[in-house]
C-alpha cells in the first residue's frame, strides 16, 4: 500500500501541467499548447525504467551478497549519482527551451554539434538496439512459462508491436504505459502483503562471508537507477518541458530511492542468503500472488522497450534536422500530424530493433550500450557544470544547481563507468571519439551559440590578466599587425605575416577607410568581407578597418589604440611606398612608429618573381645590437613553415679587405652556434666594390633578402629612404627591417 500511495499521490501532484491561472497571455496559450504533462511525460516512463527488470531479477542477488545494510548502503550511492546527474539536467532544461531530442538537444546547445552529435548518435544506436534487448529478454521469460513457444518469433512480433503503439501516437503509447504501470504496482503490492520463504532462515542484518565484492555487487546493481533519459527523451512532445522534465525526473528518482530502500528490507526478512543468491525470481517466493511477479517482469521488460522505441526515433528526427546526419537521410527529420511525431524515424528504429532480434544474441554488445547511456549523463554533467563555472550572462536556470554538485556527478558517472567495464567504456569512448571527428571534418555550421567561445572568453580573460606589460625576450612572441588593405591587392604581405607567425602568434590584418565616406555600418561590412577572404584560404587571422582622413594618420591612430592590456602588436607590417608624391608623409610615419617602439617592417615585392621558388633566404648581417637579432629570428621562423621549410639562411657580411674576413667568419659561426640556427655564413670582400654592387651580384638568386634599415636620426629619413629604394632597386623580394629600440632581440 505504501508503493500505490506513493504512486496515487505523484500521479495527484502532476495530473495538471498548466500552471495556476494567470492574467499574462502567454501563459494562458500555454496551459493550452496540446502535448504531454509530467506524470506522463516525464515521471511514467522515468519511474518504470528505474524500477526495471534488475529490480525483479538481481536485487534479490544484490542483497544476498553483500546484506541489507550493503545494500541499502549501493542503493544511496548509486541513487546519488542518478540524483546529481539530474540536477544537471534540472539546471539545463530550465535555462533554455528545450525541443525534440531530449539529452542531445540540450548537449549540442550546450557544448557544440560536435560533442552534441557525438553522444546522440551513440545515443540512438543505444536505444535502438536497447529495443531488442528487452524484447528478447520479455520473449525469454514467456518462453520459460509456457514453453513451447519460439523465442525468436515471440521477440520479433513484440518489436513490432511495441512500433506499431509507438506510431499510433505518443500519448497512446504512454497511456499503454499506465497499464504496465498497474502490473507492477500491483507486484509490489503482492510482495509487501508476501510472506517468508518456508523452511529457511531469514538473513536479516548478517552479512554474508563468500559474498561477491561490494563494488562488483555495486557495478550490477546501478543501471537500475539510471532511468531518468526515458523521461528526459520526450521533451519535443512535452507541453511545458521547462517545467516537466526537473518535475518529472526529481520525482522518478525519489520514488525510485524510497522503493529501493524499503525492499531490502522486505527481502532480507523473509529469505536467506542461498536463496537470495541462487533463484533469479526469488520474489516470487515471497509474494502473496506468485505470478503477480511475473506480470511485474514483463510489464518491466515492456515498459522499457517501450520507452526506448519512443525515445530513439526523436534522437534521430533532431539529428537529421540539425544536419549532423548525411544529407541524403535529411527525411527522418520529417515529422506527421499535429504533434510532429516521427513516424519515419520509428520505422527505421524498428528496422534497426529486428536486425537485432534477429542476430539474437546482443550480450557482447550489451555493456557498450550501457556505456553510451552512462556517457549521456557524463557529458550532461560536464554542460551543468562548465555552464556554472563560466558564469554566462545567458545562463540563467530557474532551477539552480551549484557547479560543484555536477562535476561531482561527472566524476561519479565516469568511476561507475570503468566499475562497470573498463573494456567497454574504452570501447564507447572511442566510438563516441571516432564520430567527433568525423562531424569536426565537416565543418558543420548552427544558428546557435554554444559553451565553447564563453570558455575561451573566460581563458582569454584570465590570460590577459597574467600577461605581464613589459614583454621579455624569453616569452617574445610575433604580434603582427598588417596594413595591407584588400586582401586581394596585397595578398603578399598577409602570406608572409603568416608566414612568420606560424601559430606562434597573432596576425591583425587592417586597412584604413577614407573619413568621406564613414559609415559605420559599411566598416563592419567591410571587416566581414575581409575576414571571409581569409577563412577561403584557410588564414587565421584578427580583422580591423578603421577611418581616418588619409591612410597614414589611420595607420598610427590604429597602432596607437588597437590592442586588449598588455597584448598590442610588436611588429608592423607595411607594403613599399608606390606614390611617390606622398613618399614624405609615409617616412614620418615609420619615424613615429620607431619612436613608438615598434619593430617595423616593409615588404618590397618583386611583381614578377614573387617569393619565387622558397628555397633562399639571404640576410645582410650588420651586427647583433641592430636589425641583425631581429632579422635573424625572423628568417628562422620563415623557414620553419612549410613553404620555405627547404629553404637554406644565408648570413652574408661585407668587409673591406681580406685580412679581416677570417676572424668575422669565425664570429659569424660562433654566434649560429650559440644561437642554435642552422644558417651559411658567407663573408664577402668588397675589394673597392661599393654594397650596392656585391648586393646585387651576391643576392641576385634569392627568393628573400632581408635588409636592415638605419635608425632615424636628426638625417632626412625621407632622402635615405628614396636612396635605399634607388640602391636596392631590380632586386628580388626585399624586406626592410628596422628593430624595436631597447629590445635585446639577441636574447630571443
């Protein structure tokens, strides 16, 4: 009687969905929306999942080997599991709207159509195949009753079955589950009004002394509990899953708690251990109507294969409609009628159910699928919790759980995993893995935002904090900002900034907009269009357009402000002057980008031969304490990328006269050594040629020269400007490089 009270009062507190009259509009279509309420929803096929067939055939085994207080100590750790896992799902469910799909919908909002598609994939297949499970289980215990009946048929006609409830309607089935509901109500009734086993003496509190080991017994016993995604499945056809599913699922796992506590009890009184131990059905010993307990082990059984042929098909009608499923299975996403019910995707699921009944034996498979359930309620957790931790503006669950408790259910879901089967969880963890990748390949696009860009914010935040102001030559890192304007124009200067970053830094790719024409709206139009040209060719990259009256006062308004604490670019990257006629004012602005203590950086290209064949880097060494440091790092990182990967560095330096050329190459190999770069050093004597001669005959087949400018002084940087050019010109690619002042780039 206290099961069927327990049972009478939920079904009282949950017959009613809407919630108490309101003036507010909404809630008055609300109340009216057709679809399923809690009782039916969410806490029928909860509870009747909870209370399962290892209740009926291997609780009694569970007391028998490790007693009443083990068991009622399994049964409090097992159901704090289950319990903190729907926590998670309660905090979930009513932070968003939560549509067709149950665990997978609100996994890939959460953590992203990758992981999301990841685990509903797995999801499905778990729950298809969980359909024959059962099945064959129910066509088991009928084939022992009566005998001369053939298992295989028995197994098949109750899938079909079960599918044809299931098509008819949702809320058919789940009044199909109120009967089953009664059978095993009705069970518990029998076993409470029961009696004692004759001629046996009870085990009552003793403990059992060869009993099997408490975490093998515990290992058994927990997917018992773990019942709560039958509920959680149903959410597109719930009328207010916000509401329902914390209701719903909280209420399942309590009732489920309260009747797994009482039952040792029960059974510990009235059988002893060899029983308990040995007869799978030893409740029906002790029940006041034998049978009444095996009404309760079909209805289980039923019960179950039910709830997984409702659950499956919606998984798969919200994979298909979210895109994760190839294009040509994009059908299953269709749905019929009024409810949108699945129909498709229930005879596809049915399809996949007697494929399985048909192969008949599923135990290989069986702790894989457990595993792909225990997987769900992992992740879930790990959602719960990173959402709290982020502390999102977005994240605002009317039912709130503190991240602590979810990431204690995380860690309990991922030991029970490895208690149950190590192999199979290894086994799940991969398959789950495998498809990860595959959907990240495919670079599925969402219109929604999920977890995974507030967890970067977040260690974006923290990382900009620890960095520190005054950069050292330890931890130097190229932060290039690059003024190349389209991207089409000058595509060049974006090649060889990304070039030299190489995931080792940023790159800020800007162009400066005429002030005439500013327009906010345009600006940001214009940074889209940019980054779009990047992501085609596969360039990571920041995107910056701002305006200025002429481009150069836009340069260095935009070295002056742009840039997030200590993070602003070291390094800026400008194209050669073509305009002759404002050459001056593009002079004084490297001037004021030097005295700004920026390294500077100007690209000369040869137009017809380009960056060529990649295979020679030439730098002209002028000493550490110049541009020679900075130089000298920068040519290794180039050919640390794979385009110049083949490319041999060579250190060219002029000396007057021949008497000094042995010991300045002695130096130049003792600083490659120290420096550890692999680069040729060459020592040229000038024999009264001018620099200008030994460069163009000692540089004419490089693919790159690296050149070093003078720092500007009280000369006219303009006049020694126009005479580099003029000294330098019908030469391969060139790069001019003027080195950060007070920077040891030497250190590097």
């Amino acid at each position: 009687m206290a099961v069927q009270g327990v049972v009478s009062t939920m079904k009282f507190l949950f017959k009613q969905d809407s919630p108490p009259v309101n003036t507010d509009d909404s809630k008055s279509v609300e109340s009216q929306t057709p679809g399923l309420g809690t009782f039916g929803g969410v806490y029928t096929p909860s509870i009747l999942t909870i209370l399962g067939v290892i209740m009926y055939l291997r609780f009694g085994w569970v007391v028998g080997n490790v007693g009443l207080v083990g068991s009622l100590i399994i049964v409090t750790l097992a159901t704090s599991i289950t319990f903190l896992t729907s926590l998670s799902v309660c905090a979930i469910a009513t932070d968003k709207v939560v549509r067709v799909g149950g665990a997978y919908y609100m996994i890939s909002r959460c953590l992203g159509i990758e992981v999301g598609g990841a685990v509903g994939i797995s999801l499905y297949f778990a729950q298809a195949l969980s359909i024959a499970l059962y099945t064959i289980g129910f066509a088991e215990s009928v084939v022992q009753t009566f005998g001369s009946l053939n298992q295989t048929y028995v197994a098949l006609i109750t899938t079909i079955l079960v599918a044809i409830l299931a098509v008819t309607s949702a809320e058919v089935a789940v009044k199909a589950q109120y009967v089953i509901m009664g059978a095993i109500v009705l069970s518990l009734i029998c076993l409470i009004f029961g009696g004692a086993v004759p001629n046996v003496t009870p085990q009552a509190w003793s403990i059992p002394a060869d009993g099997a080991p408490f975490w093998g017994v515990f290992a058994v016993f927990f997917p018992a509990v773990t019942g709560i995604m039958s509920g959680v499945s149903m959410s597109g056809d719930l009328r207010n899953p916000s509401r329902s599913i914390p209701a719903g699922t909280l209420a399942a796992v309590g009732t489920g708690y309260v009747v797994y506590m009482i039952l040792p009890l029960i059974i510990a009184m009235r059988a002893d251990t060899a029983t308990l131990v040995n007869v799978p059905l030893a409740m029906q010993m002790m029940s006041l109507w034998g049978p009444a307990i095996l009404f309760g082990v079909w209805g289980a059984t039923l019960s179950s294969a039910l709830g997984s042929i409702l659950a499956a098909p919606r998984v798969l009608q919200a994979l298909a409609r979210d895109g994760i499923l190839p294009r040509w299975m994009s059908f299953l996403g269709r749905g019929s009628g009024e409810t949108d019910e699945p129909r498709i995707g229930t005879w596809v699921t049915l399809g996949v159910a007697v494929a399985a009944v048909c192969i008949g034996d599923l135990n290989l498979i069986a702790p894989v699928l457990t595993m792909f359930f225990l997987t769900t309620y992992l992740v879930l957790n790990i959602s719960a919790t990173i959402e709290g931790l982020l502390q999102s503006p977005s994240f605002r669950p009317s039912f709130k759980v503190h991240w602590v408790l979810s990431l204690l259910g995380g860690i309990g879901c991922l030991a029970v995993m490895f208690l149950i089967n190590a192999v199979a969880t290894i086994v799940a963890a991969a398959i789950v893995s495998a498809i990860f990748f595959w959907l990240q390949q495919r670079e599925l696009n969402t219109t929604w935002g999920d977890v995974r860009q507030g967890i970067w914010m977040t260690l974006l935040r923290t990382g900009i904090f620890q960095i520190s102001r005054v950069e050292d030559t330890k931890n130097w890192r190229p932060n290039i900002l690059v003024f190349s304007g389209s991207p089409n124009k000058r595509w060049s200067l974006i090649q060889l900034a990304y070039a030299l970053t190489h995931k080792r830094g940023f790159i800020t790719v800007s162009s400066v907009v005429s002030s005439g024409t500013r327009d906010l709206a345009r600006q940001s139009q214009l940074e889209n269009t940019i980054r779009e040209q990047l992501n085609k060719q596969h360039v990571q990259a920041l995107v910056r357009v701002v305006t200025a009256p002429n481009p150069f006062d836009g340069m260095l308004q935009l070295v002056e402000a742009y840039g997030l604490g200590a993070l602003v670019p070291n390094i800026i990257l400008l194209g050669d002057s073509e305009d002759q006629t404002r050459r001056d004012q593009y002079c004084n602005m490297i001037v004021q980008l030097h005295q700004a203590k920026r390294s500077i950086m100007v690209l000369r290209e040869n137009a017809e031969l380009g960056f060529n064949r990649f295979h020679r880097i030439d730098v002209w060494w002028g000493g550490m304490q110049d541009n020679g440091g900075l130089m000298l790092l920068l040519a290794h990182m180039l050919r640390s990328t794979i385009e110049w990967r083949d490319a041999q560095i060579y250190i060219k330096l002029l000396v007057s006269n021949s008497s000094g050329a042995k010991d300045a190459e002695i130096n130049l190999n003792a600083m490659l050594s120290r420096f550890r770069i692999p680069a040729i050093p060459e020592v040229i004597v000038a024999a009264n040629r001018s620099f200008e001669t030994v460069l163009h005959e000692s540089s004419q087949d490089a693919d790159i020269i690296f050149l070093g400018m003078a720092t500007p002084t009280d000369r006219d940087f303009t006049e020694y400007y126009q005479q580099m050019h003029a000294r330098t010109a019908n030469l391969p690619t060139i790069m001019y490089v003027m080195a950060e002042p007070d920077f040891a780039f030497a250190e590097v």
